[in-house]
C-alpha cells in the first residue's frame, strides 16, 4: 500500500504540473507525443541514469577519502547537479537536433526542461517518499516526504533545468555565431549551479531553520522564472500580433479570428465549438495560426533554413481549409 501511495503522489502530481506549463504555452502548443517522450526521457533515463552514476560517483568517493560525510557531500552538492542537469537536459537537445521546427521560441525551451525535469522529479519522489519516508519514519515519515517533495519543493527540478533549456532556445534563435556557441553551456551552468546551490544551502546552515531559509531562497527563484515566462508569453503574444497582419490583409484571416488568436483567454471560443461539433477544427486552426506566427518569425530572424517558406505555405493551405469551421 504504501509503494502505490509514493507511486500515486510520485507520479500524479508531476501529471497536474506538467499540463499547467502545457497550459501556460498558450499560442504555440508543443506535440504531445514530444513532451510525453521528454516526460518519459526524465522517468527513465534521467532518473534511472542519475540513480546508478550517483551511486557510483559517491561509493568512489568514498573509496578515496574515506569519509561518508565527504561522500555526501561531493554526491549531492557536486556529482548529482552536474549529473542530473545533463541527463534531464539531453531530452531538450535531443529535440533542439531532431526536431529543429518544433523548437521555435524561448518558451518551447522552458516547456521541454521542465516537462523533462517533471519525469525525473515524479521517479524521484517515489523513491524518497516510500525509502526516505515510509521505511524510515513510517506513515508519519511517508506523509511528511509527500508535502515536502510535493507541495514545498515540488518545482525545484523543473526550475532547474529550465534553464537549459532557455539556452538551447536562445541558441535556437540567435543569429550571433558567439551567442550560438555560448548559450547552451551557459544555460547549463546556470542550472547545474542553481541545483548545486539548493541542495547545498539549507545542508549547510542545518535544522528546520536552513531548510526554511533555503525554502525560501527556492521561492524568490521561481518567482522570478514564473516572471519571465509571463514576459514570454505576452512577447510570443506580440508576435501573433505582428506577424498574422498579412494574413487578415490577404483575407485568408478575419479581423475577428485575429483578435480570437491574439487573446490569452479563448475559452468562450472553444466552448462554443463544443456545443456546435466543431472543436477539433477550431482547437486546429488556431493552433496552425501559432504555428505560422512563429514560423514566419523564425524566418525573419535565423533566415529560410531548411524550408521554412514551403512550410509557412503548407500552414497556409491548412488555414484555408480549417477557417470555414473555425469559430471565432
């Protein structure tokens, strides 16, 4: 019962996080086969991989000093950061190399290291709540572990590797070569030395006092990264605005259905398309409409790539045939 329960608030609310940050992408939705398979890549690679070279890293450790303390300390203030942040942040390269026209904004970088970082942090729970809690302390231990790992630290992975995230789309984007070159390692570094910081911190000042005082310093960083998202949001938002001027001056796009795109809330729209049977056209249209946005903005900046006019004209015929659908 209790290895269910640490599998349940291991894996559920990880679930409930990553489709907030899928909601929060509001203009260009990622492929849900993607962020499963970045999901999956933090459950599996990531969490098993960090398992076993943590263990190892800190058994050699301690094989050359012979003290425990140092090999607790090295593993979780230096191994495990530089460990972890590579392996949950590969899932993000991975898509940065393979899947180059899904990866079109700042934002879509953040999504794929947290959805990533929210695999790892789901396998990861369960171990501490059912080890760490239940076999340590008992139900009392395994309900503690649950709104520690959950409810307090619940978003310290996904902050973390946030960050590279932000540099591989930076990389993504930039037409500055330097900028290229140095954006991805220093997204990395970022994230390895907020890691390496969190799991120092509050260890180092000890007691219910430290841990409360690293808490706290957590929530200032997440503060300011849900700032940031926010400023992404309204500047993908910016973008919609500027770059579907075009389509409503051509007609392809009316006025109304601008105005619908270029809202964060579309709620009222997606209803309406319920209740008249047409909600996968509408959910469609205004997805393909982010899409074209962002494409067309990718080719103002890095340039035609690999395609990217033949794909901004196959957006195109797929608007004409979704806009007599689409409820505005």
């Amino acid at each position: 019962m209790a290895l269910l329960g640490a599998i349940f608030f291991g894996f559920v609310p990880m679930f409930l996080f990553a489709a907030f940050v899928n909601w929060l992408d509001r203009y260009e939705k990622e492929p849900k086969l993607l962020l499963g398979a970045a999901f999956v890549w933090g459950v599996v690679i990531a969490g098993g991989g960090a398992y076993i070279l943590n263990t190892m890293f800190g058994i050699g450790i301690y094989y050359i000093t012979g003290s425990e303390g140092a090999a607790e300390f090295g593993t979780t203030s230096i191994v495990a950061p530089i460990i972890e942040e590579g392996l949950k942040g590969f899932a993000v390269l991975v898509v940065f190399l393979l899947f180059r026209n899904e990866f079109d904004s700042i934002l879509d970088g953040i999504v794929y290291g947290a959805i990533s970082a929210m695999g790892f942090a789901a396998i990861e729970n369960v171990l501490y709540i059912y080890r760490n809690g239940f076999q340590g302390g008992g139900w009392e231990g395994f309900w503690t572990l649950v709104v520690v790992r959950v409810l307090l630290v619940g978003w310290m992975h996904p902050f973390f590797t946030a960050f590279t995230g932000i540099g591989l789309a930076v990389a993504r984007m930039s037409r500055n070569t330097l900028m290229k070159i140095l954006a991805v390692p220093a997204g990395y570094t970022v994230a390895v030395m907020a890691h390496a910081f969190h799991n120092t911190f509050s260890s180092v000042l000890g007691g219910t006092g430290g841990f409360f005082i690293g808490l706290l310093a957590d929530y200032i960083g997440y503060a300011f990264m849900l700032g940031f998202i926010i400023w992404m949001i309204v500047h993908e938002r910016n973008i919609l605005k500027k770059q579907l001027v075009e389509e409503v001056n051509n007609g392809l796009l009316s006025p109304k259905q601008y105005n619908t795109a270029i809202s964060f809330f579309q709620t009222n729209v997606h209803l309406a398309a319920l209740t008249s049977g047409t909600f996968r056209s509408t959910s469609r249209f205004y997805q393909v409409l982010g899409e074209l946005a962002h494409k067309k903005e990718q080719r103002s900046r890095v340039g035609e790539e690999k395609g990217n006019t033949q794909i901004i004209e196959k957006l195109r015929g797929e608007l004409m045939q979704l806009a007599p659908q689409a409820k505005a």
